[in-house]
C-alpha cells in the first residue's frame, strides 16, 4: 500500500481524521470473516466494562464549587485590568493623540479573559445538566389539599435542580470524567465489550462516559444482534450489570443469564434483590463452582490485557466522546483482525 515508504506519523494522523468514521464501521465487516471462519458462534457471550485514561489530565478538572469561586475572582481581576486599561489608555490619548490604536489587551490579560471565559462555558454546562436532571425527575407526591409532599429519603445538601459542589468539568476534553480505576481516580472513559467465548472475538462494542456498567447489559445483547443477526445463547456477567431490568430484559431476549449478584469470588452471594435477582443469585449457587458464570472471567478480562498490556493501549488519543467512541470500536477491530489472522 506505501510501496515501502514509511508514512509521518502526521499523515498516519491526517488519515484517521478523514476516515475515522468509515475506519470505526470496519468493526462489523472483520466480525463477518470472523463469524465466516467460525471463530464467534454465540454459543456464550461474556461482558464487561474498563476504564481507559482520556486524553487529558485530572488536573485540569475543577468542581462546580472551585468554579463558582474562580469565577468570582477573575471577574473582579479582569474588571480591575479593564479599569487600568481604560485609564491608561486616556492618559495616553493625552499624550500622544488619539488616533493611535493600543487598545489590544496584552497577552498576560488575553490569557486570563480566556479561562474565565472556559469557567463560565464549564459552569453553564453544569447548571444545564443539574436542571435536566431535575425536570426529568418524576413530581413529588401531593397531600389531600393538593400541596406537594416532601421527598421519601434523606434531605439533600444542595438545592434541587443546581450542580452538586463537587460535581466536575475537565477543561481539556469536557466530555470525559473521574473514573475510580485499579490506581485510583483517573480522568476516563469507559470502554465496554462483549466477548465470545470461543475465541474471544469481541462481537460488540460500547463506550460511555458513565462510570457504571448498569445500563451496558441489553445495550450490549442488541448491539450483538445488530452485527450478527442473532441472539447469544448465554450471557455472564459480573455484578456491576445486576438489577432487575436487566434480568428481565434477559428472559425478554430468550437469552439465559449468568449475572452475579454477590461479590467476584461469591457470586451467588448476597440477600437484597428483587424477584429476578434472587432467582439468578439460586441459579448461581446451585452451580457453585461449575457454574457457567466461571467463563466470563476467562473470556473478557484476556481481552482487556492484550490491549492494555500485550499492545500497550492504555490511553486514548483522540478527544470527545464521539471521536473517542470511534477509537475504540479501531481497538476493538484490531483485536478482531489480530485473532482472525493468528
């Protein structure tokens, strides 16, 4: 293809940029060879999710409380500037005449017009969130006289419908977040999987922003059936895709579940739950440790340590969820073409 010329890294670059989104859609094709050479039968999918570093620092991610505070601070340094600015600027006028320009704020006051300006952007987006996520709340409870009944929980801290004080916004790539991973807190994405257990061909691919692998399990099945057309017959899981939904979303699919409701080495651990989640917690321990849910730890997690460790991909490049999400589904493929061409 390069007639033996090695390509700069910027062209190799250049190219992403331009066909990234065809480059993502690649994934679905290299799984058809897969499933061609009988490499992804579906007989038992594992799913799991990893938090990958953003291309960006934790460091430069400030809390809605920090930005309240800074806000406040540069507006009054800018103002003063202004201020200083205004005044010498007549004084200068006086002097040399007034048909000279030399009202450009200098590089020092440029720089700092231009964070508060990313602090305004940054604390907006926040408020807009907080109040998205009121609105979409259900209404409270009405009494008998047709005033509304406080909340059953506790009393929040923060005012309904405004930004949590810790809640955070990462000025380098703003669609990421802080992440609890094996080393601690890390600015992430959350990358998520589905594997075959035969081969560990991964048959479908997510990523969220969203620390929380819930809301992964069904999007994970359909995204499976989208590329191949079909249903897997099992699932596993690990206890971070519990809950009822999930499960019921499970027998809805004709799909048999393996979901632990207790701790990695107790699966079937574990009291709370509901109808469902008791039921998968019976199945668990009626298996003990013949259970299929022992496939998922040797299905998924492989396929996490080839790429971070094996091929040394341990952060994105790219920047933005959307851009993020297509670097990902390139991991995945690669992945894909590494197994099919072993």
């Amino acid at each position: 293809v390069t007639a033996l010329n090695q390509p700069d890294f910027r062209t190799i670059s250049e190219f992403r940029r331009r066909h990234l989104a065809a480059l993502a859609g690649l994934f679905v094709q290299v799984l058809a060879l897969c499933r061609k050479a009988g490499l992804a039968e579906l007989a038992h999918v594992a799913v799991d999710g990893t938090k990958i570093k953003a291309n960006a620092s934790k460091h430069k991610a400030m809390s809605y409380a920090r930005m309240v505070e800074a806000e406040a601070e540069l507006t009054r340094e800018v103002d003063a500037w202004l201020a200083r600015a205004a005044a010498e600027d007549a004084a200068e006028d006086a002097t040399h005449g007034s048909t000279r320009r030399g009202d450009e704020p200098p590089d020092w006051m440029r720089d700092k017009q231009a964070r508060l300006a990313r602090i305004r952007a940054a604390k907006a987006e926040l408020e807009a969130e907080a109040r998205a996520a009121e609105a979409a709340r259900p209404p409270p409870p009405a009494n008998p006289d047709g005033s509304a009944k406080p909340r059953p929980g506790k009393t929040p801290k923060h005012e309904p419908g405004k930004p949590k004080p810790k809640a955070q916004r990462n000025f380098t790539d703003p669609e990421s977040r802080i992440m609890k991973g094996r080393d601690g807190f890390i600015q992430a994405y959350n990358a998520q999987a589905a594997v075959d257990a035969g081969a560990q061909i991964i048959v479908a691919h997510r990523l969220t922003n969203n620390g929380s692998d819930q809301d992964a399990l069904l999007t994970l099945l359909d995204a499976i059936e989208d590329n191949t057309g079909e249903m897997p017959n099992e699932v596993s899981a690990d206890n971070g895709f519990c809950s009822e939904a999930n499960l019921e979303g499970l027998n809805a699919r004709t799909v048999r579940g393996y979901v632990a409701a207790g701790r990695a080495s107790k699966p079937g651990s574990g009291k709370k739950g509901g109808k469902l989640v008791q039921a998968m917690r019976a199945r668990l321990r009626k298996g003990g440790h013949r259970s299929r849910y022992r496939i998922r730890k040797y299905t998924v997690e492989p396929v996490f340590g080839h790429i971070k460790q094996a091929r040394a991909f341990r952060q994105f490049l790219l920047r933005g969820i959307d851009k993020v999400k297509a670097e990902w589904a390139m991991i995945c493929t690669a992945h894909n073409l590494a197994k099919l061409t072993a």
